[in-house]
C-alpha cells in the first residue's frame, strides 16, 4: 500500500492523477480551492481520509456532504498546510498559482517522493524547494510535459555530462502572426483560437510565450543548469515533449500523444513504468514533425526569462508577479497585447539589482514580499 | 590505462574507433584483412602490440614494415583467433561480413566490453553470441547507428517494460522509386544513386532494404523482443536514430547527426559519455522530421525479416547466404533487382523448417553447414 495525497484535486492534474490511482494506491488527503460538491465526491469515491476546502466558508457544505462518511473535512490555509505536513509516500502539488507555494514547500518536507505540477514553486521559490526537498531526501519529479521529458531523458544518465537541454514549444496560437497583428491583437483574439482552448490566462500565457519563459526559469531551478544550457525550439506538433543534448553531442527525446497522464503516470510509477491508458504514437500516420526557432521579437518572453537565468536570486519572483499585472490589465482592456511584455521588462528591469541578490531560502517572507513589490511597480507602469 | 584491440582496423569503422583513442588506451591488438600498409602504419602510430594480417601471403610484407618497431606481427585465421582471445578491457569487432563470426565469438569470451559493428554475428549466430557473453560476463554494446540508439534509450530503463523498438531507415536511394521502376533497375541505376556514396555491396543492401532485415534480425538477438515488438520506420534524414516505445506509451528516441563516431564513442566511453568530434544537432535550421510507413511490397525484405523473427532458430543464418548469393547474381548481371528478394524468399522456403529447430549454441560448424546449404539452394534459383 502507498500513501497518496493530491493537493488541487478538483482540477485537470488533479482529476487525471485521481483516474490513474490503483488498488495499491491509499488516499490520505485531497484538497480544493471552493468546489466542496467535486471534492466531497472524490473523497468519497477515493476513501480518502482527510478533504480540505481552502475557503473557510465553505466548511459546512463539506462537511454536510460528508456526513456519514469517514472522511474528515477541514478547511482554511492553516488547515492545508497542516495537511501537507502529514508524511505521506506520494504527494501531487497542483494547486494553481502562487496558493500552491506554501503547501508545495510544506509537502516538500513530508512526501517521500513530490510530484510538482505548480510552476511558480519554482519560479518563485526553486532555491527553497530544493533545499526542503535535500533536506528530507524528498525526490521532486517534474509534472510539466516539458520538464518531464527532460527528467525522463536524464534518467541513467549522468547530469554532469550533459551539454544542453531543449524545452519544445507549441509556439501557441500566435505562432504565425506577424508583428503589426500582434500588436493589435485583442483578448477576443488570444481567446478564440481554434487550436487552443484552455482558460483564459493559460491562454495568454501560450500567446505570449509567458509559459514558456516560466518553463525555462523552472528548467534552471529543476535540472541546475546555466542561461547558455537552455534552449527553446518551437515545434508545433507537440510530440517531442523536449530533448536533452549531452556532450558527446548525442541527444535524447522524450515523445508521446499530447496526453498528461502520461507524465503523471511517469510521476505516480517512478521509477517504473506501467501501462497508461494513453493512444500510442503512429508514425505511420505523423508524417512529420517541424522545428523552427522562436522569434524573439514577437516573443520577448524568453528573452525577459534569460534576464532572469542569467541574474538569478529572487528575479524569478519579480518575473512571475510581473507578468500576474499584466495579464490582468489585458484581460481589463487597460493595455495592449505587446504591453505586457514591456510592463514585465519595466518592473524587471526597476529591481534586478536588488532582487538579483535576495535568496528564496530566507524565507518564503522574503518571496512575498519581492513579489508585492514587483506587484506594486507594475501597476505604475503605463504605456508610452 | 584501459587494452584496447580493434579488430578490422583498416575499415571504415576501424579508423574511426582508432582516431577516437587517447591517451588512456593502450592498444593490444590491431587487425585488417589485405591491407599490410595501413595495418602497419595504424600499428606504429598507436604502439600496438599485435598486428595481424588475416592474407597469410601477406605478412612478409606487414613483418618487414614493422621491421626495427616493437609491434609483432603474425597472419592467417588462427592467428586471428588466438589475438581475438587475448583479455582485453575493450574490443571493437569490426570485421566485413560472416569472417568477423569467428573472431567476435573469441572476443565475447576474452573482453571486458564488446562493440559490435559486425551486423553477421548476431543475425546468423545471435544466440551463441549471447551465451559466450552470458558465460564471460562480457558487456555487448552494439555500434550500428540504430542498434547503439536503442541500447543508449534502453539505459536506466527496464527492458521487461519496453512495448516497441522502432528502427528507423532511410528508405534507401530507390524509396520514392515505383514497383515498375525497381523492377528494371539495373546495377549501375543502384550505385549512381547521388546522395548515397557507398560501398556496392551495402548500397544494393540499402536499396532493397536488406540492410534494414538484418538490422531488424540482430535487434531481436540484442534486445530479446518478439516481432511483434520491431517495427521499422521511414525516415529520410536520417536524425532520428532509433527509438524504443515502452508500456506507459512514452517514447524515448536517440538523435543526432549523421555520425558514425557517435555510436563508436558512446561504446568507447559507456557508461560515461565524454566530448565527442561531431557537429551538434541545429534544431534551427533542421526545420523538419519525416516519417512514413516501410512498403514491403516494393521492400520485400521486411517482410521476409519477419519470417525470420517468427521462425527464430538458424533462420536468420539462412536469409543472410541468401542475401549474399543474391547480391552475387544480381551483381553479374544474372538476376533482376526484384529478383533478389525472390531467391531469398525461395530459400527461406525450402529450409525454413530444417533451420528453424537448430541452433547456433550447438556450434559454429552447424552455423556454417546451414550457411552452405543456403547458398546451395540459392545457386539453383532461377527467374521464372
């Protein structure tokens, strides 16, 4: 029997990851931001011991809906932190956003091995959770389907062999659009492509490239390599998940169906691997895969994101904080699609200095309060 | 100090491994067929110890050039045999064709690691191959660009959970070519192909295919899969090197230029992968990656492979005479270039039974005798 405990249970990751669970698998605690119906039902489903609800208001209806059940409900952040102390021999961390922080560094000291699906732990704080996890002698796998090529790729290999590694992108829903469209694209625009239907800042974050950024600031935190040893490739398709190039120029790729069970299932099974119920690849009918470099120009993002590599500290932080102001002035009209990279760069650029040389292993005090700042200069920030 | 013996010296694959070795390798054995001049040089150049020239007739020439160096010298196939049972730490068995059989059985049984570039030893004797390492405690690493990727996608992972191996190929020089164009194709249609420049023999191997059915034969022996688990794969640039599919529908697949020193180092260094002589890969010009599925109706040869994955025993024995008898006929302009794969076809036919329950652990000489009666058999084909 292994212990398991999904933190963000009631969203995509956290429903995949649930669907995959077998008999060996002993649910201890799920966990949810405000749907107590969803996750009183899967705790139920699960026989989960313990469900937590993150808005306190909400404690009742959970817990009416659990009557009779064994399972407890508790509800609130001191709640959920409690929760993620519990020692536990799987733990998923998929609570969106910076909310995730917290537990992610909480579960960091209890789950023997810590699948990470909350970007902005290490984006905001990679530096903390490494330490918390060598502390613990937790194994952090990566969720992303990018960073888990990678690990994948890593896997038997030797980490100090390597040369680069190769993060794959869609290129999102703007991969085509020239300049001038991009300037003027509206939230309609970024919202209504036919390829891409995802929630709404998600979306952005692929328009923009914004996702990629933060994947390549994780990538550093997560595989400790330096801003020259990471490159993007975009490659449409989405089959390559991403590559690993070691010195003796040999590179090793990591492909499958856009399916994320399949890096889940990578996660839950590590170190085997066991039959997912995920199409398999038919290079019969792929015919073939495109790779091009990404423009810069339309996509300052991963040029922002190597300011960030390159200067290390707390940048992450300002980085992740900054470009949270933007998407909302987008979403609010306020400023135009191109704006949002020019508000990241501009609060980036007020404090490098100072947050270049500020650690996340001070403290998660000192986290939030760089991303308050950062927060704060960015809503100063107007157009030219 | 690492031994190092490199049988097949003077080849393309032997100059390569040589030109690879530094200054931790110590160099026991050198070996060529014909070539007295280049043995010797090669010999001088790296303080070998042993130079063996397999052409009896030879080694007066080969003795007086390593005249007043401290290199022996000896010739003749015992000779071979008995440098190829001197303990080595590593060996490199690239001797052309079924004369390499012999020596890389003596190497299984006296090197540390074997690299294996001789294609024959494992599809006419694979299984007596495995066992003599089995017993020696030999490491096989094979050096063939899509075997060598398939092992180096296998490191670290478990071989019970593999799903697929999927070889990739070029397609050859005739893969766009019609049914009614083959047909006609003569010898010289074959070898003036323009971006293929080879030898003749493996250029009519890789127009036909017949490369690819050994390849798929000898990955059978070296990865212990069913037929059902090889599937061969088109694809015409040649990057993607092989790929292994496992159970959790991942695909892990080796890229990289086309280079034979990769596969070369990557056996020289195992498990280390240190800096390699090779253009890295340039995703940013590479643009794109084709796949198509193999037409076995103009490449018979896959499907008679299958016969041969199926059936096992010493049929693998039977298809390579076949083939070699083909070539042969084919190359004096005696047969067609669709014909070729009939004579194989026909010899399958008429010894599949008998060879299918023997086996090449019984010995080298029931090995040979299957051998010769192909090429009997074959002898007496006739168009229709």
């Amino acid at each position: 029997m292994r212990t398991v405990s999904v933190f963000g249970s009631t969203g995509s990751i956290g429903c995949n990851t649930l669907s995959l669970l077998g008999a060996e698998h002993h649910v201890k605690v799920l966990t949810a931001a405000r749907n107590a119906a969803k996750l009183a039902d899967q705790a139920i489903a699960h026989k989960a011991e313990l469900a937590v609800i993150e808005d306190e208001t909400l404690l009742p209806e959970l817990t009416s809906r659990l009557s009779g059940t064994s399972v407890r409900a508790t509800a609130g952040q001191t709640a959920l932190i409690e929760a993620a102390q519990e020692p536990v021999d799987w733990a998923m961390s998929a609570i969106i956003g910076s909310a995730g922080l917290a537990p992610t560094l909480a579960l960091a000291g209890s789950a023997r091995t810590l699948a990470l699906a909350n970007k902005e732990s290490m984006v905001c704080a990679g530096e903390l959770v490494n330490a918390k996890c060598a502390a613990s002698g937790c194994q952090l796998i990566p969720v992303d389907s990018e960073h888990s090529a990678i690990f994948q790729a890593l896997a038997g290999q030797d980490s100090k062999q390597v040369r680069r590694v190769l993060l794959t992108s869609s290129g999102g829903p703007f991969r085509t659009w020239s300049l001038a469209q991009m300037k003027e694209a509206s939230l309609a625009d970024t919202l209504n492509h036919p390829n891409f239907s995802m929630g709404q800042r998600i979306t952005i974050d692929s328009a923009t490239m914004f996702n990629k950024a933060l994947e390549v600031i994780e990538a550093q935190q997560l595989f400790a390599v330096t801003s020259e040893q990471i490159d993007v490739v975009v490659h449409p398709q989405q089959i390559v998940h991403s590559m690993v190039e070691f010195q003796d120029m040999t590179i090793l790729a990591q492909l499958g169906s856009p399916d994320m069970r399949g890096a889940i299932g990578y996660a839950l099974h590590y170190p085997q691997r066991k039959p997912l119920p995920i199409e398999p690849l038919d290079f019969m009918t792929l015919s073939r895969l495109d790779f091009e470099p990404p423009d810069e120009t339309r996509f300052p993002a991963l040029r922002l994101a190597r300011e960030v590599l390159v200067h290390g500290g707390l940048t992450g932080t300002v980085f992740n904080a900054a470009k949270e102001v933007a998407l909302d002035k987008f979403i609010a009209g306020h400023i135009g699609f191109l704006d949002m990279a020019d508000l990241i760069a501009y609060v980036l650029d007020r404090l490098v200095e100072e947050s270049a040389v500020q650690h996340s292993t001070e403290g998660l005090d000192i986290v939030m309060g760089m991303d308050k700042s950062a927060r704060d200069i960015g809503q100063t920030w107007r157009p030219t």
